[in-house]
C-alpha cells in the first residue's frame, strides 16, 4: 500500500511542479529589467513582448477603473469609515402562508457592518448589527491592532481582550488538546503580501525573471517579419520562436528547482504567504515547517525525477507582436511520466489590445494521458470603451458547457452606472446572476449601490424575484475610536482554565438574559406588520 501511495504522488509531481514553473514565469513577466534594454537579440525580443504585453493589459484595466484604483490607493494611505448594508427583497406571489412569514422577515431585516481602519497607526474597528423594522441591536464589535483583539458585545459591559503573543496559551488553557499556533498573526491582516502586491513579487521578479534570462539559451530563439491578419485586419509583426529541446527543458527544470529548494529567502517568503492565507485555520509554527520541508522534499523528488520524464517534441512557444504588443500566440508541449503515458496541451490564438477595446480569440486543446482524446476549450472576449461607455463579452466554451459574462458601463464623471450579467448553461440548465447598480468615488469618500440577483429560464431554480442588495458608504475618517483604560478591559489571554469557565458562566447568563429581552421585543414587532 505504502509503494501505491507512493507512486501516486510521484505522478502527480510533474504537474504540480510545472505549474510552479508556471506562477514563477507569470509573476516574473511583471517587470522590466535593465538588461533587456541594452540587448535586442530574438530572446530578449520574446521576453520584452511578453512582459510589455503583460504590463499593457493591466494598464488598460486600471486607466478604466482610474477612480477605483485611487480611492483603494486613498485607503492604504489614510483612516476610512466605511458603512455596508445589506438588505433583501423577497416577493413570491405563490407563497404558502409560512414563506409569507418568512418574506415579510426578510423584507424588514438589514444587516450592518461598520468598520473604520487606520492602515498607518494600524488600528482597525469592525462593527457588526442588524435591525428588524424599528428594533435594532449590536451584535459583536472587534478591534484589532497588530498586538492585540479585543471584542465588545451588547450583552456585556466587559470588553474581552487577548495579546497575540498569548493566543495559544488561551487555546491549550480552554482545550487541553490545542496543537495549533501559537500566535493567531494579527499583524497579518494589516498587511498585503497575500496580493502579490510586496516583497515576495518584487523578489520573484527580480531573482528568478533575470535568472531565467541567463538560463535560456540564445540559439533556442529565432525571428522575422511577418505579415499577418487579426480579426479581419492585416499587421506587419516581428514573428519570434522558442524552441527548447527535450533536454534544455530538463535542463532548465532541474537548475530551477535546485535553486528554489536552496533558496533561504524564498523559502521564508513563501512560508509568510502561507501563514497569511492560513491564519484563520488551526495551523501551527510546525505546521507550516513541515510545509516548507514538504515543498524541499518533492523538489529533491522532481530533481530525481526529470531525467526519466518524456517530453518528445521539447517546448515550442511563438509570438507575433506588433511594437512588442503581442497579436497572436501558439504553444505546444507534451509530457508524461514515461513513454506510454504522454499527455499535451497547444494553446494557439489572436488577441488585440487598444485603448479604445480588446479582442482574443483563443483556443486550449489538452489530450489525456489515458483517453488520448483531444478536448479543447476556447476562450473569446471583446471588450469596448470608448467616450466612457462600455459594452463587454467575455465566453469560454467548455465540451459540455459555455460560460459567458456580459457588462455595460456608463462613467459620468466620478458616477460608474452597471449592469453585469454571468451565466451558464449546458443546454438545459442556463441561469444567470445579474449584477447592477451604480457607484460613486471622489477624493475623499465613495458611495454604491449593488443589486444582485439570479434568473433562470429554464426554471431549474425557484427565484420567484429575489434581490440582495448591498449599500456602501465611505468617508476618511479622523481616527480610529478604540478602547482605552477607563474600559472594563478583561485580559482572557492570560486566565486559567478555572477562570476562563467561571467567566464562561457569567456571559451565558447575561446573553440568555439578552436574547430574551430582544425576542420579546422582535415578536411585538412582528405583531405589528
């Protein structure tokens, strides 16, 4: 048994590595190095079009988005105050007496959350309340800082309260059998590595981009004018090849994990990622070590492995690109564990990237190891902007299904008004979920309103006109209104067990005391419909 399980993930290691390879290559595109200026052979062309075009895209994104992307770049500079409702609509003119009931509930219910974060003094208030007809009530209100969580809650006048650096003391004294961290990694949630957005991109980008430079060999690239038509329309392009034989890719494969498996700062890099995605999660300091001595061993393992790999026609990847923004792009490749067990993708397509709208055309063919059938997936998009409106198609067509987003956009100023639409559909089953609204960003505050909800002609899913709607409202704010001394501060990360219990005690009977008073207080408002 132990050898099959073995097997297994051996088999399963060429695909995880390779998309490692993958991520490394995506993220390293993301910059443009020095070097690429002072050398204008056919591989820095194809390196330089790659990461232009990659570069163009997101600039095409955020010059759309503009106001947006100030108002977020407004949020990690300064205090915001930002207030969400969410309210339902629910009319089912077919409803039982009981889904009336539930209906006029829902109709007069709306959930609140109000925060206010100072990304600069690292201080963070989270509200959470809710409100039926005219009766409100708090729920729970957390502050965070990177040291410490305290909690207010309205049936109390004690505001519970723990150091990080005690989280997993509290955990074994309220559960003797606590493996987790021991530290929950509050200063985490102030920070955006998660994103990509910090040290771990930039280094990526800068060690392994220009790593790989090195490691490509010049002769594996090649170039010429080509003429060529995209979407109807006839360019002149620089057509430029790669091809790596079999051995230059386990080459550069087994140069590259070796360098990842012995990179220190890589390692620890990842580690944060992982710690930042995973803090929520029962995962504890050895935890995340294992992880990492996981992530060595199946490199070690790859590095054994890729020898005895099959990758009979190597790598081939062509671009064609028109001032180094790429119109048209085939890849083909095939590997497998050994001769009998081949499997292949070819990514072959045209694409279009101006200011005023963007078009792709692409299509994904995978053939499987086992079935040697061909399935092929296909991906087009238009995309239009132009005197600040826009009219978007998006569809990726699967064998059994086709997914499709539809969106029109209106900027009047500093106001987006919208209507976007995702649906599905195999044939017999095609519902859609609808989301529109309008949303207003200025320099120092933003407002908008969303409104969601789910058709399906076919009748598969009962709607019957429902409507989740989400208002937001934000504004800077002068500073974040957290607890101080004068508080009834209870320090829970530093109890006994015994007292943690006897502290247990005391809250139940005060939120049973609570929850009958807002009952009675709930039932008279129902009664009152």
């Amino acid at each position: 048994m132990e050898n099959v399980q073995e097997t297994k993930v051996k088999r399963k290691s060429p695909a995880l590595l390779i998309a490692v390879l993958t991520a490394v290559l995506v993220i390293g595109v993301g910059s443009v190095s020095a070097f690429f200026l002072l050398n204008k052979s056919p591989k820095v062309k194809y390196l330089l079009a790659e990461t232009k075009t990659f570069t163009q895209m997101g600039d095409l994104f955020q010059e759309r988005y503009q106001n947006e992307f100030d108002w977020m770049d407004v949020q990690k500079k300064k205090p915001v105050e930002t207030t969400q409702d969410l309210t339902f609509e629910w009319n089912d003119p077919n409803a039982d007496y009981d889904m009336v009931e539930m209906q006029r509930i829902l109709n007069n219910t709306t959930f609140t959350m109000k925060q206010t974060k100072d990304p600069v003094k690292k201080e963070w208030e989270m509200d959470f309340s809710g409100k039926f007809g005219s009766v409100s009530s708090e729920i729970v209100t957390f502050y965070f800082t990177p040291e410490k969580l305290m909690a207010a809650m309205p049936f109390t006048d004690k505001v519970l309260f723990f150091m990080d650096e005690d989280f997993g003391k509290m955990m074994k004294e309220a559960d003797a059998f606590y493996e987790g961290p021991e530290k929950l990694g509050l200063s985490r949630i102030f920070e955006e590595q998660f994103s990509m957005d910090g040290e771990f991109q930039k280094y990526v980008n800068e060690e392994y981009m220009e790593y790989l430079y090195h490691e490509l060999p010049e002769e594996a690239f090649t170039s010429e004018k080509e003429k060529i038509e995209v979407f109807g329309e006839k360019i002149k392009t620089e057509k430029v090849a790669m091809k790596l034989s079999e051995e230059q890719v386990k080459t550069l494969l087994i140069d590259l994990f070796k360098k990842a498996r012995d990179d220190e700062k890589l390692k620890a890099l990842l580690k944060e990622q992982i710690a930042f995605s995973t803090m929520t999660d029962d995962v504890s300091d050895q935890q995340l070590t294992d992880m990492i001595t996981d992530f060595e061993d199946s490199l070690d393992e790859a590095v054994n492995e890729v020898n005895g790999w099959h990758i009979p026609n190597g790598l081939e990847s062509t671009i064609w690109h028109k001032s180094n923004s790429i119109v048209k792009r085939e890849f083909a490749m095939s590997l497998g564990v050994n001769e009998d067990e081949i499997s292949s993708l070819k990514i072959a397509g045209v694409q279009s990237l101006e200011k005023s709208g963007q078009k792709w055309d692409y299509s994904f063919t995978g053939k499987d190891s086992y079935t040697q059938e061909d399935e092929t997936v296909k991906f087009t998009g238009n995309l239009t902007w132009k005197d600040g409106k826009s009219d978007d198609t998006l569809t990726l067509t699967l064998p059994d299904a086709d997914a499709t987003y539809k969106g029109k956009e209106e900027l009047d100023g500093k106001k987006r008004t919208f209507n976007r639409e995702f649906s599905i559909s195999d044939g017999s089953f095609s519902p859609r979920l609808v989301w529109s609204g309008t949303a207003e960003h200025e320099k120092d505050s933003m407002k908008a309103d969303h409104e969601f909800t789910i058709i399906d002609p076919s009748g598969a899913i009962s709607t019957s006109d429902i409507y989740l709607r989400l208002k937001q409202e934000a504004k800077i704010a002068k500073k974040v209104d957290m607890p101080d001394d004068s508080d009834n501060l209870v320090d829970v990360g530093n109890m006994s067990s015994d007292e943690l219990d006897e502290l247990g005690n005391d809250l139940s009977a005060e939120f049973e005391k609570w929850v009958m008073d807002l009952m009675g207080d709930l039932q008279s408002e129902l009664e009152n419909f």
